[in-house]
C-alpha cells in the first residue's frame, strides 16, 4: 500500500495532527481550497468540532498529495540522520586522532583535552543560552538536519511539512526539545566515537605526557588538573598526584605507572564532562518530549480554524458555495464504500426535459431521479454516505460538455459506492451525437478512471454482472 492510499486511521495522533497543520498553512498562504465534499463526509462522521476538522483535512491532504510528501518527507530526514550520524562517527575519530597524535612526540594533556571537549563545550554553551533567552534552541545541528531532510525529500508538496511541525511543536514548547534530543544525540554519538578511539589508540600507542607553561606556574596546573579530576575520581577513575603532575612539566616520564595515570585521567575526563553530560541531557529532551507530545493539540483561535465552525458545525445547512477549482480532481477510488454498502441506485444528472426518464427498471432497483440543483446534489450525496449503495449507475447526456462541476459530482457519487458505471446515453431521435462531445466525456471519464457504457447497465445493476 502506498503512502498516498494510506488509510487515516493508521495515522499517529502527531501526524494526524502534523497534516492537520499543514492544511491549514497551505489554505493560509494560497487560499481556500475546494472542500465542499471533505466538509460533508467531515460533518457525516460526526464528532466534536476538532475531530471534524481534523477529518476534513486529512480527506483534502490525502487528496492533495500531502499523504505522499509527508512519507518523503520522513526518508529525506532518515536520510539526513543517516548523514550526520556518519559526520559524528568520523569527526568524534579525528577528535581522537588530533588530541593524540601519532606517538612520535609528548602529549600535551591539556591540548589534547581541548581538543577533545574544546567545541563541545562551547556548543554546549551556546544550546543552554539559546534555550534561557531565546526560549527555543534548535541549534545549528537542529536547523543543518530540518534543511538537509527538505532537500533530500524531493517533493514540493514536503516544503509546507516543516514550517507546519514546528509551528504545531512550538506551541507547547515541544521544538527546543524534539530537536534538543536530535542535538545531544549527536554530539554523543561523536563523544563516544572520540571515547572508543581514543582508547583503540591508547591500548595500541604508547604516549607519553607533559604540560607546558610560560607564564603560569606548575602550582597552576597540579590544582586544575586535580580539580578536574576530582568528578572523574568519584566514578573510579586514578587521579595523578601532585609529584606526578609537578614532574611531567619537565619532559615526558617514562614509568609505566605515570602514561596510565595520565591516560585514565584524560578518559575519565572526557567521560565526565563530555559524554554523561550529553547523555543525560538527552534522555531529559527524550522525557520532556514524551511528556508534552500527549499535550499536543489544535488552535481552534487561530483565523483558519475558527472560520470552519460554521462548515462544519452549522446551525443551518449552507448550500450553493462556490470553490476554486483543484489543480485536480480526486480519484474516484470506486470500491471504497464497499463494506457496507447494499442495493442498487439509478441516477441521472442534468438531462434535458423532453428525454423520457426513467426507463423501465427491474424490480429491486431504485430511482434517484435526475439531479438538476445543487440541493438536490446534496441531499443525495448525504443520503449515499449514510447508505451507500453496492451498485450505482450514473445516466449524463454526452451532448452536454463534461464541466469540472459534473466530472467532481462524478468523483463524489463514485467514491459513495461499491461499483459504479457511467451510462452515456444514446442522442434522441432525429439529433445526430456530437463525436467530438462523446470523446471528451470518454476522456475525461478514463482519466477519472470511471467504466462507462453506451447502453443501459441495468442488468449489471440488478445482478453485478452484464
């Protein structure tokens, strides 16, 4: 089953409401869209004024394509994860391979140390300020990931997703966390790639440590490297003593016990202030996006939703509303009612007055009659999607031009029943038929990929079959 054929009941309650949104932006932006048929199968189904509105614009976004984009737009943003995944695997190596070198000559511990924690703390920095004063923080992670996944969806449709899900997140502040997660995600991910590497590098290098001053004094660095090594030492990890520290300013020791020492304490303090940090700021976005993600709802004060009351929940039935036309018209998707649909129906539309109608109808068969107003178009559309019938021909005068409003009353009776078939009826005695006339409507009805006949299907309406 594709995504455009998609049912919307097996829609999340976010991508319900994720759609929902999205209808709404592109309404606002490029005007009303042609809704008579979502709002009546909207009001048939029933429901407080939010699930109305929601069932309206999951008919027109599974009409207009959204279904389609919505699934592109979600591989273009694996795709994009995927990509940056790759980016923190290789940087978080040569994190590690740049704070170590290749062996030949000393470590400088605290080179390698901002090397390693340099960038992420300031980043870090810059995500925990963006989050105090601006109230949202995407980051710049956050934003490269939205840009890559609407390049990589390829689908026009999928460029109104991403404004529509922040939009709908950061109503209840749930974008500084949604993104906060993707964020510290993948600044774990290349923390712990710098951690394994950094290890894979040790257990197969032998390095030795120095630090280096001009100005400062080796006081100076005994207390920040015990102060730094004071949180690492609480998870189990050796902490240098002081005739260590003071004698690795000189030149690299080449006791085995000091390359260890010096080793665990730069694991451990990669550990302490890199990694948890991270992942521990991660599972809170992750908690606090759970927790808000049942909260999520639509803003019935918002103009686009507040001006659908009265359409869909309206103290009087307004008819005759007249639309844009669609850039196309929906399929008619024949065969969806089928479920419970029973019976057979006979409707004409539009015939001319001296045409006797109807015909002679086996018994069992029932007769719409000829649908001239647009009340009487939906009262029968009303009528069908409370009692669709299993079987329903369609009688259209092909002297007639096949116009968009009749092709969508075409669309809307088709999609009401089981079956349907178009009966094309034959020119009355001493008119001669319009071939152009009769090629455009057999055009336009295999577009709309509707069977006609020229003859009365009424042995097809009686039994299901000719």
């Amino acid at each position: 089953m594709t995504e455009s054929n998609r049912p919307a009941h097996s829609l999340s309650s976010l991508e319900r409401l994720w759609l929902t949104e999205a209808v709404r932006l592109r309404e606002e932006h490029a005007g009303p869209l042609e809704d008579r048929e979502a709002n009546r199968l909207a009001q048939a189904a029933g429901g407080d004024l939010v699930s109305r509105i929601e069932s309206r614009a999951l008919w027109l976004a599974q009409r207009d394509g959204l279904f389609g984009a919505l699934q592109h737009w979600r591989q273009g943003a694996q795709l994009a994860l995927i990509v940056l995944l790759s980016l923190a695997l290789l940087s978080g190596a040569g994190l590690a391979l740049a704070a170590l070198g290749d062996g030949q000559r000393p470590v400088n511990v605290f080179w390698a140390l901002g090397s390693l924690l340099g960038l992420h703390l300031l980043m870090l920095l810059g995500w925990a300020l963006g989050l105090a004063f601006a109230g949202d923080s995407a980051g710049s992670l956050g934003r490269l990931w939205l840009w890559l996944s609407e390049k990589l969806a390829r689908d026009a449709q999928a460029a109104q997703l991403a404004p529509a899900l922040l939009l709908l997140l950061q109503r209840q502040r749930l974008s500084r966390w949604a993104l906060g997660l993707l964020v510290h995600g993948l600044w774990l991910v290349v923390l712990l790639a710098a951690l394994l590497s950094l290890l894979a590098l040790l257990a197969t290098r032998r390095y030795g440590f120095v630090w280096e001053t001009t100005i400062l004094s080796g006081e100076t660095f005994v207390a920040l490297t015990q102060a730094l090594g004071a949180l690492p030492a609480l998870l189990g990890f050796a902490l240098p003593d002081a005739e260590l520290i003071r004698a690795s300013g000189d030149s690299a020791l080449a006791v085995e016990s000091a390359r260890q020492a010096w080793a665990a304490w730069l694991v451990g303090v990669l550990l302490a202030y890199g990694v948890l940090p991270r992942g521990l700021l991660a599972l809170l976005c992750l908690w606090r996006w759970r927790r808000g993600r049942a909260a999520l709802a639509l803003d019935l004060n918002l103009p686009g939703y507040s001006l659908l009351r009265d359409r869909l929940l309206p103290s009087s039935e307004r008819l005759g509303v007249c639309d844009e036309a669609p850039q196309h018209l929906a399929e008619p998707q024949a065969g969806a009612a089928a479920s419970n649909s029973a019976g057979a129906l006979l409707v004409a539309i539009e015939l001319d007055d001296r045409r006797p109608w109807p015909p002679a109808l086996p018994k069992g068969l029932a007769n719409a009659g000829v649908i001239d107003s647009r009340e009487q178009r939906q009262r029968l559309l009303e009528q069908l999607t409370r009692f669709p019938p299993a079987r329903l021909a369609i009688a259209c005068d092909p002297q007639r031009s096949p116009d968009r409003g009749t092709l969508t009353l075409l669309s809307e009776l088709a999609r009401c029943a089981g079956a349907t078939r178009i009966w094309l009826l034959q020119a009355q005695p001493g008119e001669a038929l319009d071939s152009e006339r009769l090629g455009d409507w057999q055009q336009a009805l295999a577009k709309l990929g509707l069977s006609y006949a020229n003859s009365a299907p009424l042995s097809w309406l009686e039994t299901g079959h000719d």
